[in-house]
C-alpha cells in the first residue's frame, strides 16, 4: 500500500477486528477499504470546488478560503463514529488480558509471548 492512506490508516486496521466477529472480519475490512477509495474519489473530485466557487463570483481567496473550510468539516465527520467506539476496540493486552506483544526485556528479545 503507498503512502496516500494517512497515519490514521494503521490505528483504525489495528482496532477493526476488535469490532466484529472473526466470521465478520473479511466483510468488515472490504467495506472498510472501499468506503476508504471512495472518500479519496471524492477528495479527488472536490479539488475543483475553488474553480467552482471563484465562477460563481467568490473571489480567489475567499474561494480557497471556502474550500478550506470545507475540508475542515469534512475532516472532522468521522469523529461521531470515534466517539461511539468501546474501549474495547483496544483489545485484551490494553485491558490488562494477556496474549499480545510486550516490550522486550532485552537483546534479542523480540517480545512476543
């Protein structure tokens, strides 16, 4: 995968299997990387708004200034579904379970029960 995904990318892969059930998985993660590309479309298509916006008589800087401030609110519409997350999307070791990686104690120590 290049690097058009972001760092949230990581985070939200590491904390999806802990949202669903090892049957729901593969379903989960293709709806997850398709609503992923669409997203990106739509950021592709939205890069024409200042053009948009500078022929319906906004001038360039305030047209840019519009597109910015769209990008804000749209950077922002995921936070909902953050916030409604459990803490159980942190999985077993951040609530104190074992079974996943611990820092290693030592030379060659990879930290892997």
């Amino acid at each position: 995968m290049g690097r058009d995904r972001g760092a949230a990318l990581v985070l939200e892969q590491a904390a999806l299997p802990e949202t669903t059930t090892d049957e729901g998985r593969t379903a989960l993660f293709a709806a997850y990387n398709v609503l992923q590309d669409a997203g990106h479309a739509l950021g592709s298509l939205l890069a024409i708004t200042p053009a948009l916006l500078g022929a319906r008589g906004l001038g360039d800087l305030e047209a840019l200034r519009a597109s910015f401030g769209l990008v804000a609110l749209l950077a922002l519409a995921p936070l909902p579904l953050y916030l409604g997350l459990s803490p159980a999307v942190e999985g077993p070791t951040a609530l104190g379970g074992s079974g996943g990686p611990t820092a290693p104690k030592g030379p060659g120590d990879t930290g892997l029960p």
